[in-house]
C-alpha cells in the first residue's frame, strides 16, 4: 500500500516527483472521454521507467494465441486493444539540451487531475546538466464535448538564463503494445504529411484493417502572445514532427498549444479520414483552447450533476468515490454500442481492453442510475449484436440448435480468452448476461426491450444451459461437471453452486419472458418462434425438468450452499489464520497449491446471493456469509464490494465500511501493488453499488425504489443521485435521517425505512431514521 496522494475533494494531487511510482500515477492520471484515452505520459522526452500508452476505443488487434500444445476449441487469437499513435509528445531542447526529467534535477514538481473540470495539470522546475533551470507548466485533457479531439498547453520559462528553446510538437506511431504474444509491431503506416504547424500520420492495423488518423495543429506564443516563426520538419516512417526555435528571455515564456484528433475508420470511409481530420484539427484550433478547456469545464459539470456522491466529514472517502465515478465516465460513455468496457478502461493494456463479465455484473447498475437509459441499452444491445457469434462459439464446442455461449473474454463476439481451464469454464458468465437484461428491465421497465432483442438471448442462454447440464443416473439430478466459477481459484470444478443457480434461473427467466412476450407482442413472439426455430413446448418442458431437478450441493451441519462437491474435504484454515508474508497468495504460492486450498478469490457463492437475494431469508444470507467472508482472500479487486452490500445488508455496518475503503481507494493507495497495469475500472462500479445499495441500501422492488440507509460511523451524510424512470432524485442520508429532493418534472414513490412516500416534481421531504 502506498500513500502519496494528496487528500483533496475535487483533485488527484502527487506533490514531489516520485520517479519511484511514476508508473502506478501514470495509471492513476489517466484521461479519456470513452472514444479515446490515454496513460498520464509526460509530453516531454523521459528516458525513466514508464509505460507509454494511448488507445483508441474499439480499435483492436487479433493476437495469435500463445499456448504450448494446441487443442480443439483453443480460441485462435487474444484480441487486444492497441497501443496507438502518441499525439501529446513534444520534445523540449534549453540551449541545445534535452529536457528529460530521468536526467535532470527537479524540483516543486505536481501533478494534479482535476475531477470536477477534467484536466490534467502538471508543474516542475528542472535544473538541467548545464545548470539552466526552467519552469513548466503543462494543462491537458481529452475532450468530452468533442470526443475525437484533446488538446494541450505546455509553457516554459527560463528561471536562470536567458537563450534558444527549441520546441518539437509530433505524432509517433511507431508503438508496440507491450503484451504484444510474438514482439509484433501491430500498425502499418497508410500515409502521412506534415506542414510548417501540423501534420498526421495515418496507421492501417495489421490483420483487422482499421485505419486511424491522428493529426496535430499547433500554436506557438511567446509570453502568451501568438508568433508565426518558421519551423522545420521532420518526417520518418510512422512520425511527424515540426521544430521551432524560440529566444526567450529570463522569466519570459514560450508556450506550444498543441491541438490534436483521433480519427478511426470505424466512423469514417478510410479515404476520408485525412479530411475529415484536416478539418477537425482546423475547427478546434479555431475555437481555441480556453474555449475547449470551458466546454470540457461544462461537459463534466453536466456528467456530476447526475453522478456525483457527496460525503461530508472524510475528505479521503470523499476524493475516492469521485475517482471511481471520473475514471467509469471517462472510460465508457454510451454513445456508441460498438463499444464495450475493458477492465482496465483507456489505462493500461492488461486484459486487452477487452470485454468480461464485469460490465453486465458491476457496470450495468451504475449506468441504469447515474445515466440515461440508452446507455446501458447500448451495452444490452453490445451483447444482442454479439448473438450469432456467441452460437457459433457454443456449436464450435459441440452445441446445437442455436445456443449460445458468450466469451468470457471478447472484442468482437469472438472467444478470446488465453487460459483455458480458468476462463474458458468461467461459462457462468452466459448468466451474467441475462441477469443484466433482468436488471434492465426491472429497472427502467422497458419491457420492449424483450420483445425486441432480450427473449432472442435468453432462449439462446437457456439453449445453451439445457444441454450444458447432464442427468445423474447416481443422484437422479442433474448435474453441471466441469466448470470454473467467479471464485477463479478453483478450476474444473463440479457442481458450482452458483453456476448451477445462474442455469436454472436463466432456464426460468427465458420461460417468464416467453409468457410475457407472448401476451405483450404476439407478433413478434411468433416472427422470434420462426426465425429461432423455437419449439416451445418442448424446449420449455426441458427447462422446466431442469429447473425442477437441478443438484446444488448443501452442506447439512454449516447449512450452507456448498461451492462445488467436495469443498468441504480442503483443509479449511481460515484466513485470518495465513500468515500476512504469505499473502497474497497469488503472487505467493503455487497455482497448485492455490487450488487444493479452500481460499476463495472472490465472492462466488455469495454473488449468487448477492443477485438473488429475495430468495433467501436473513438468515441463510447470514450463515453464507459467516462461513464463506472468512475463506474470501479478495484478491479479485472485484471481491469487496459484495462483501460490503451484503455486510451492511446483514446490519453489520463495520464491516460494510471496511470492504468498502478497500474497494475504493485500491487504485489510489495501490493496495495490490498492481496499479501499475492501470486502474481496476471495472471494480470502480462495484465501488458505487457498495455506497448506493451498500451504505444507501437502494433496490428497486415492485417497480419502485426503496431505500435502507444507514450513515457510516465517520461521515455527517452521504447523498447522491438516482435517475429512475424518468425521474432525477438526490437522497441525502444524515443524523437527521433521509431526505428526498425530486429534481425532475416527473412525481415518484419511493420506500424509505420501510415507509412508502410519494415525491412530486420539485418536492422535498425528510424521513426520519
Ligand atoms: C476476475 C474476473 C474478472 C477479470 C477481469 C479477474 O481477476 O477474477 O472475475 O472478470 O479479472 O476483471
């Protein structure tokens, strides 16, 4: 665990250069707007330990898989998403002298993210070998307003001299990826020009043919004043660059705005991109940086207005959860269904920018409340365009008659995960994806959804679950044999009891959905019954056996949900009782080892609790719980935010606090010494549901929302924003109590303690605790 950040409300703060940990603060600064994004890379050159990376969403690169001996059903490739062209780079010579702070004396150095406006600002002084000091101070963002564009404004000052500063602005393609399987370089150059203020390269990726331009404009001022000045350019396979040589005086400036685009084929005809490129980095430059920086100052206020959380009385909390709701807006904005969530957003390459189960389980509850309804539809429809794939993925393992088995790991539909036995049986995720059609649509009631796109996966899912189970002639059950659940820490298991519960409930959802679509939309029902070649009485009787004779393995004497067969026989010392050097185990033990033991990597049975938890009274959940937190290592940054819910659900409001300050200050404070890779985005929703459903016990029950809150110990309130139905609500939980204030023009019910209460359009009420 690391403390370096500075605890402000509104910003990231790294005061002092910490060379030391400029990999994990180049995650942690990260910017994005969810068409681009980038690592907090520093514009000048820096010859110390780093991790360049800049990425264009949606643009990927099929990597052939690494594997020693190849089997049948191997996935052919891990698709990643690539490291592309560096527009922020300018090179920076005082007299003659490369500014790299690797190798000069620094000083009065900070970084700050500035959350509420969404920039980044960073300051230094550096002494160079030569003795000549300069200050810097550099602002630059990636713009919500106008998602293909960011801009940056660098300004150098002499301190101790007057003389030359030379001022290199350029587009480098030339970027591997560094998970790349076989050193590949993944870009070929399409074309590329470059003039006396700007220039583009134009990148073609291997295999998947994607084109993308990123292009530059500049303007130089000297002591704030523009200067036209003559340049000299650079040009070299994959970059661009243009030169420009300033005399500045002591304590005068030099400053380049560098304004720069993104534009990818995906959008665009590929023979029109340089165009269109041309023409974008002409209209921004016009607009001008303090007009871009206004309107990303705007686009943000606009996003906080619905998302942000407010914690009175813990500054550290308080900056945490606006970290977590920045980094999930600035990774994913809805906009566009092509589009998905990597784990690690725009932060880093680990998990290959590519798809998992994290966005339907975590992801989908903080965009169904915190924006509008389209955008988690986009994520619905992401999977909906994804069906043939997911069915031809289930045939190529030997499944029939249009079931579909989604990829555990994915860009385009396609499987692409690289350990077979951990997440090619991760096979639960096909319940994780139909829970999120549930989610949706129990809370935004948008039934249509089913009619139209929902029923068509669900009976795809039950397909696959149908012919996934086998009948135990020895239990006169059935039974599902081979499976991975969440808790990744065992493999090829038998009988994963919340798999077994994801199949059955997903076998009875698609049956309720059939009823319900076949009484809402008759006719779609039957153009679906058509092209599907549903049989629905046969398959629904199918369903309907399984569901009624599935096996969950229970354990009599702890009366718990048994995770899978045989857990029991694992020699069970808790972890309480690991040593700490032992931990965590995954860095220390073997994976053998990890395996025979009974430690849980994350929440498995009680996620299934967790998503179905009206079926179970207080007190199953409490003895699931009891038994199965103290197994739990939380080694998935994925783990406590279950926990936290379901702690504070069982009145346990200690512990509720404690997963939650784990969940959300893990990047932060690096507390599994991995923020290097990039930030945990895709736990960062979890972070949210532990204070909305966790601390702010928000449901939604008959087609309304309820709340149970309580106020942790340290803070005076909490409040925040729910979108529901139409309605914009802010719930402020204090000593006081609960209160309610309807910000939108549509009335609501809401259940507070219990009580039910009706909210009209602009009213405001307090429920007392
Ligand atoms: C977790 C998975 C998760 C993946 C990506 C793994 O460590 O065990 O559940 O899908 O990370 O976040």
């Amino acid at each position: 665990m690391k403390e370096y950040i500075e605890v402000d409300e509104w910003k990231i703060i790294e005061r002092g250069f910490n060379p030391q940990h400029n990999k994990i603060s180049e995650s942690i600064f990260s910017l994005g707007n969810g068409r681009m994004g980038q690592r907090a890379n520093f514009e000048e050159a820096y010859s110390g330990d780093t991790l360049q990376g800049n990425y264009v969403a949606g643009v990927y690169y099929p990597d052939k898989t690494r594997v020693g001996w190849w089997k049948n059903g191997y996935p052919e490739y891990f698709a990643k998403v690539l490291n592309a062209a560096n527009w922020i780079g300018i090179d920076v010579l005082i007299d003659g002298e490369q500014l790299d702070l690797a190798k000069c004396q620094v000083s009065s150095f900070s970084r700050e993210l500035n959350m509420k406006e969404g920039y980044l600002k960073r300051t230094f002084t550096a002494k160079t070998t030569a003795g000549k000091m300069v200050d810097v101070e550099t602002v630059r963002f990636c713009s919500m307003a106008d998602d293909e564009t960011g801009a940056i404004k660098y300004t150098i000052s002499p301190v101790n001299f007057s003389g030359k500063i030379t001022l290199t602005p350029f587009i480098d393609g030339d970027i591997a990826n560094k998970d790349s399987n076989y050193d590949e370089k993944f870009w070929d150059e399409v074309k590329k020009e470059i003039w006396g203020d700007g220039g583009y390269i134009q990148l073609r990726t291997k295999k998947t043919g994607f084109e993308v331009a990123t292009g530059m404009l500049f303007t130089i001022l000297q002591n704030t004043v523009p200067v036209h000045l003559f340049s000299t350019t650079f040009e070299k396979e994959k970059y661009v660059a243009a030169k420009v040589e300033l005399t500045v005086k002591q304590g005068e400036s030099a400053s380049v705005i560098k304004y720069a685009a993104n534009l990818s084929s995906q959008n665009y005809p590929a023979a029109e991109l340089s165009v269109n490129l041309k023409q974008t980095l002409t209209r921004i430059r016009k607009k001008g940086f303090e007009t871009m920086l206004a309107e990303q100052a705007e686009a943000w206020s606009g996003k906080w207005k619905h998302n942000d959380i407010i914690i009175e009385g813990d500054a550290a909390a308080q900056q945490a959860i606006r970290f977590n709701i920045f980094q999930l807006n600035q990774t994913y904005t809805g906009e566009d269904d092509r589009l998905n969530i990597g784990p690690k957003g725009f932060t880093g390459e680990k998990y290959g920018g590519s798809t998992y189960w994290d966005t339907e389980a975590y992801c989908v509850p903080f965009y169904l409340s915190t924006a509008d309804q389209k955008v988690t539809k986009n994520l619905l429809l992401y999977r909906y365009k994804q069906l043939g794939k997911a069915i031809d993925n289930a045939k190529l393992l030997g499944f029939k008659n249009g079931a579909a088995l989604y990829p555990m790991v994915t860009m385009d539909g396609t499987e692409c995960h690289n350990e077979w036995e951990i997440t090619f049986e991760e096979i639960h995720r096909n319940g994780a994806i139909a829970y999120a059609i549930f989610n949706y649509v129990r809370y935004t009631a948008d039934e249509a959804y089913l009619a139209d796109y929902g029923l068509e996966v669900l009976i795809a899912i039950a397909r696959f679950w149908s012919q996934r189970v086998n009948w135990s002639a020895d239990k006169q059950q059935y039974v599902m044999l081979g499976v991975t659940g969440p808790n990744e820490y065992e493999n090829n298991v038998n009988n994963n009891w919340y798999t077994n519960k994801q199949a059955t409930w997903c076998m009875q959802y698609a049956m309720d959905a059939v009823e319900k679509v076949k009484q809402a939309a008759p006719a779609k029902y039957a153009a679906l019954v058509s092209k599907i070649n549903f049989n629905e009485a046969e398959e629904t009787a199918k369903f309907k056996d399984i569901v009624a004779k599935m096996y969950f393995p229970y354990d009599e004497k702890e009366r718990v949900f048994l995770q899978q067969d045989g857990y029991l026989d694992k020699e069970q010392i808790l972890v309480k009782d690991l040593p700490a050097t032992e931990r965590p185990i995954n860095q220390k033990w073997s994976w053998d080892r990890i395996l025979r033991s009974c430690y849980i990597k994350q929440a498995d049975v009680l996620q299934g609790i967790y998503f179905f938890e009206d079926q179970y009274d207080l007190d199953t959940i409490r003895r699931n719980f009891d038994f199965y937190e103290p197994r739990t290592v939380h080694e998935s940054s994925l783990s406590p935010c279950v926990h936290a819910i379901l702690a504070a659900k069982l009145g346990d409001e200690a512990r509720a606090y404690e997963f939650y300050l784990r969940t959300s200050r893990l990047d932060l404070d690096d507390y599994n010494n991995d923020t290097e890779d990039g930030c945990h985005i895709t736990s960062m929703a979890g972070t949210w549901m532990s204070v909305i459903e966790g601390f702010g016990g928000m449901r939604v029950k008959d087609g309304k929302l309820s709340f149970q809150p309580f106020l942790p110990g340290k803070w005076r309130s909490f409040s925040f924003h729910i979108g529901f139905r139409g309605a914009l609500l802010n719930i402020k939980v204090s000593k006081d109590g609960v209160q309610i204030k309807n910000l939108s023009g549509s009335e609501t019910t809401v259940w507070v303690y219990d009580k039910e209460q009706l909210v009209k359009p602009d009213d405001e009420l307090l429920v007392e605790a």
